[in-house]
C-alpha cells in the first residue's frame, strides 16, 4: 500500500464523532456478535459520513486509508463470528428460527455494505479495488419480502416458501461474482433477482461495475 497520508474532507464532526466513540467504546468491551453487529453498523455510518460528505459539511481532516483498514478488520471480525446458521448449512431441511435469521442476515448484509463501501473509496481515490471473494460460500442478501417481514408470524410461512424453493442451498455470493458480461445469467441468479431488495440491485449493479 502507498504512503499512508490524510485527505482533508468534510463531515458533521460531532455526529461522526459520537458515533466514532461509541463504536470504539463498543469493541473494547464486545461480548457476544449482536455487540460485534451494532458496533459495525456504528461504525459503517461514521465512514460514510467521513468518506462521502456533503457540501455543507464543517471542514474535518481525517486519515482515509486507516479508517478503511480499521472498517475491514471490523469486518473480518464479523465474518469470523460466522456467516451462517447451523440449519442453512446441514441440509436436514430445519427452519432457522426467526431471531437468528434476521441477526445473521443483518450481519451478512453489514460485511458487504462494508466490502460495497471500501470498493466505492477505491475507486473514488484511484485505489486498487477491494473484492470479496473470500465471501464465496456465504448467502447473498435475502428476498425482500423475507427482510421487510414485521412479525415472525409473517415470515414464517414466506421462510418456509422460500426454502422449499431453494431446497435449503440459498443463492451465494460467489455465483454472483461469477456472473459474466458477455454470457446470459443461469436460471439461479434469475430466481435470485426476481425476489431480492434494493440492496441486492445495489450490489448487482456493483458487480457490474467491477
């Protein structure tokens, strides 16, 4: 990597502050991962704020490269805290229970706001590119139905649905990576757009784009 030195940009200090302290305070005394998650998220809102501010933001000098470097070793933690349920990976045909599911897809979808952040800094600052292709085997963002469910007793039966559809083996990040410009998608990754959110479309397009 090059001679780390700071860019001067600009952010609403004290919000990125706060939320930079309280997501410090958070790792030192993580205990369980749903810590580990809401640090994360912490976190992912003050690069953003840091990263990519507005106009009318109060001038703020911050050193970008270790604010990325620091952001990826938070998501190498989460992915190290596991990336699937017991259920999703045996092939007995078990239904997550809904708390897990909803927790382990917020994760999953916290590490590749992440991947998606960093990748978008790079080539924003000329930067070699982060990809996640170490992400390979973990699902790709859940149906949007599936996500924006309220209840347990709506997302049951849409869980059930979705999981007879799949037969228990969920589209993954590496058949998403696979996807090539010049040969039309499998049928696998046609089931999986018709269903996904706007975040799934989010990070298609920057598949896309890689």
């Amino acid at each position: 990597m090059r001679a780390v030195h700071p860019y001067k940009i600009s952010l609403h200090v004290d919000e990125a502050q706060i939320l930079f302290i309280h997501a410090n305070q958070t790792q030192a005394s993580l205990k369980t991962a749903n810590n580990l998650l809401a640090s994360a998220q912490a976190f992912v809102i003050y690069a953003i704020l840091c990263l990519f501010p507005d106009e009318n933001s109060v001038q703020y000098e911050i050193n970008e490269e270790k604010l990325i470097l620091d952001i990826s070793e938070i998501s190498l933690r989460l992915a190290s805290s596991g990336l699937a349920l017991h259920e999703e990976t045996t092939g007995e045909g078990k239904i997550s229970q809904w708390h897990d599911w909803t927790m382990m897809s917020a994760k999953r979808r916290t590490i590749l706001t992440i991947y998606m952040l960093t990748w978008a800094w790079s080539v924003w600052r000329n930067y070699p590119s982060f990809y996640c292709h170490e992400l390979q085997l973990m699902l790709a963002p859940s149906p949007k139905a599936l996500w924006q469910a309220p209840t347990e007793t709506e997302w049951l039966p849409l869980y059930q649905k979705w999981f007879q559809k799949w037969g228990g083996d969920g589209y993954r990040i590496g058949e998403l990576l696979s996807i090539s410009p010049k040969h039309i998608v499998d049928r696998r990754t046609e089931d999986w757009l018709e269903e996904v959110d706007e975040f799934g479309m989010l990070l298609m397009s920057q598949v896309n784009g890689i």
